[in-house]
C-alpha cells in the first residue's frame, strides 16, 4: 500500500475515532446527574458539533456526504474543468511569465554557465562524441533503401516545382542593384591577371606557341632562330598586353567592356523572364538532371561512403572528427570565458529568444496543462487530490473536535455565571 494511503487511513481514523468518542462521552455524560459531568457532557456535545461539522466540510470538497447529493459538495470533482484552468493559468502567469523567465535567466547567466561546461573535465569530449554519433545515426538512416527512395520523390516534387529561370533571373537582378555584379566580374579580371601573370602559365603558352609554330607554320619554323626563346617572348608579351587590358577594365568604372557586361546581364535578365523558349530549355535541363539515374546514384554512394568512413573514424581511439569538435567546443567555452561583449551578446540572445517565443510556449504549456488534468478520470482525479491534501485536512477535523469541546466549556461556565 503506498505510503500516502496508509496516513490518510490513519488520520482518517483517528478522525473518525475522536468523533465517536464525544458522542459516547456525550452519551455517558448526559446520563448522569450534576457535578463534574455537566462541565463532560457540555465539552462533549461541542466536540462531537465540531467533529461533525468539520467531517461534512472535508468530505463535501471530494464527495457527497453519505451519498447525499447536497448542493455544493463534492466541489473537486464537480469544478474538475474549472481548477484545471485556474491550475494552468496560475502556472502560465507565475512560472512562465516573460519577466519571471527573464529573471532567473540574470539569475542564471546562460552564458558564463556554458562556458563553464564547456571547458570543464572532458565535457567537451563527451559532447563532441554525442555530435558525432548523432551525424553518424542520421547518415545511416538516411542509407535505407526506403528512406532513400521518400527523399528522391520530395526532393523530385520540390525541384519540379521550383521556378528556377525566374529565380536566377531575380538573383541576377539583385546582384545589378548596386552594381555589384560588377564587383564579381572585378574579381573574376583579378584571378585572370594573377594567373596570367603566373610563370607557368606563360610557360604554357609559350609551349603552345611552339606547337603551333611546328604545326602550322613547318617551313616559317626553319628560319625562326632560337625558336624556343621567341616562343617564350612571345608568351610574356601576349600575357603582359593581355595583363594591360585586363588591368585598364579594373581601373575604368565606363570602360566599353563593363558596359558591354552590363547589357549581356539585363538583356539575359528579361530573356529569363519573357523568351519562353529559353525558359524550356532551362526546364528540361534541370528536370534531366533530377531525373538522371547517375547522378542520384552518385549521391546515393556519396552518402554511403561518407556514413561509413565517419562511423569508422567515431570507433577510433584517436577520432579526428571528434578530436576537430572537442576542440571546436572547447574554443567555444574560452572564448565565451574570455570575451565579455560575447557572453553579454549571448545573453541578449536568450533573453530575445524568450521574448518572442515566450507566448507560444506559455499558450502550449497552458493547454497541456488544462487538457491533461481534465482528462483524467474522475475517480482517479479525486483520489489523487485527497491523497496529496487528505491527511492533513484530517487535523482539521481533529482539531475542530477539540476547539469545540473546549468552546463547549466556556460556554457552559459562562451559562453558569449567567444564573446567578
């Protein structure tokens, strides 16, 4: 029998034992004539009133007295809906109120706590190794034929109804706004110029030069003196003059070039969005790539090899995955240690975190609350409460019966001085 049942018993009858004895008390008194009986039976009487009225009062809160449906009794069961409410409502206003959780999250320093953890003992070890086994599970998961297959079809369905002509055209329009497709096409003359600029790129052309020389031009080779010092020449000053250009379009915002760029992108901006035939042919290369069968084999196996070679290096006493993430995490827990503008941004974060899903959770934990409590049977419900609270109501009645005898005394002394 579970402890709680075993003292709400107990109080119960010693309650209950109290009550019968004033009522016998009462009894015995009320038989016998004058002296210190009167003073017994006017003690008694009271008692057994309280013992009675107190037993009625406990009993109607869980259930009608004697099977007697009186008006308002049995008050828990039959408000069951209305406590789970106020239950849940008290929970959602002093418990989760956004000030309160903001409160202890001061209180508690998210921030420096993590930090704390992070750089304690070989916490971060563990917790790389969980990171890892997590990736690891995922990844073989996702190597089941059957899960496989699921993601092919949404990954199919999403890409077939993905406009992508007018999303690369609507891209491409942002890039124009600020002219930063001209910083791309900046970069892409800078690369150009270094590579040109690199000795075994002219080593190649001037190679190329000579190859061509000999192949084309046989009989011109023969009077060509030096030959492989004019191919190497001749390399370093295309480059150089190409490297000049190159240069010229970097420096010159209204170079002829960059106009020219300019007018290549919007004029293919508004073909992506008007010439139907170039947005077919957009359509049918990407519903080819999606539907090769070697492509998705290849990221099939892709993923295959990567889940078994992570699995291999998670079982390694020296794993370079985990070593890389416990480091990772480690220098995560420093940095919020040493860098006080961090652990604060951190904490604002929290903080805002709160802020804006802290009704959201508040509004579930509140039905979750409510819900469950009146879906609980009603007999289990009611239990439950008089387990939790039953005991102690039972002193209640203990105690009414021995405040009322003693009231019954000073009422009977005072009757006594009231006849004189």
């Amino acid at each position: 029998m579970d402890i709680r049942t075993r003292i709400l018993k107990r109080n119960k009858a010693i309650a209950t034992g109290m009550m019968v004895g004033a009522a016998i008390l009462f009894v015995v008194a009320r038989s016998q004539k004058g002296g210190g009986w009167e003073w017994l039976a006017a003690f008694a009487e009271a008692a057994m009133v309280g013992a009675l009225a107190d037993w009625f009062a406990v009993v109607a809160l869980f259930r009608h007295p004697l099977g007697i449906p009186i008006p308002h009794t049995a008050i828990i069961r039959n408000k069951k809906a209305a406590i789970a409410d106020n239950l849940a409502e008290f929970i959602r206003d002093r418990f989760l109120s956004p000030d309160t959780l903001i409160g202890k999250l001061r209180e508690q320093n998210g921030a420096a706590r993590l930090s704390a953890y992070l750089t304690t003992g070989n916490n971060g070890d563990q917790l790389a190794g969980g990171v890892v086994r997590v990736l690891a599970d995922s990844l073989s998961f996702i190597e089941d034929a059957r899960v496989q297959k699921i993601l092919r079809n949404v990954v199919a369905d999403r890409v077939e109804g993905f406009d992508l002509s007018t999303s690369v055209g609507t891209l491409l329009e942002t890039l124009r706004n600020g002219n930063r497709h001209q910083a791309i096409l900046d970069d892409l003359l800078s690369r150009s110029a270094v590579w040109l600029a690199n000795t075994e790129t002219q080593a190649a052309l001037a190679s190329s030069i000579d190859t061509m020389i000999s192949r084309d031009y046989p009989l011109l080779s023969v009077f060509i003196p030096n030959r492989e010092q004019f191919s190497q020449g001749a390399g370093e000053k295309i480059t150089a003059r190409i490297n000049e250009y190159l240069h010229g379009v970097t420096g010159d915002p209204e170079h002829p070039l960059r106009q020219k760029f300019d007018g290549m992108v919007s004029e293919f901006v508004t073909r992506l969005n008007s010439d139907q035939q170039l947005r077919s042919s957009i359509e049918t290369v990407k519903r080819e790539a999606v539907q090769n069968p070697l492509l998705s084999d290849y990221v099939s196996a892709l993923g295959t090899d990567l889940a078994r070679w992570l699995d291999t290096d998670l079982n390694q006493p020296d794993s370079q995955v985990r070593a890389h993430i416990a480091a990772l995490i480690a220098g995560l827990g420093t940095l919020l240690a040493e860098n006080t503008s961090l652990r604060e941004c951190f904490n604002d974060y929290l903080e805002r975190l709160v802020i804006t899903y802290g009704t959201t959770l508040r509004n579930a934990v509140t039905r979750h609350v409510s819900g469950t409590v009146q879906g609980w049977d009603h007999d289990e419900y009611v239990t439950e409460i008089e387990l939790s609270i039953g005991s102690d109501l039972q002193f209640i009645r203990m105690n009414g019966t021995l405040v009322g005898g003693v009231i019954g005394l000073l009422l009977h002394g005072i009757s006594l001085l009231l006849r004189q």
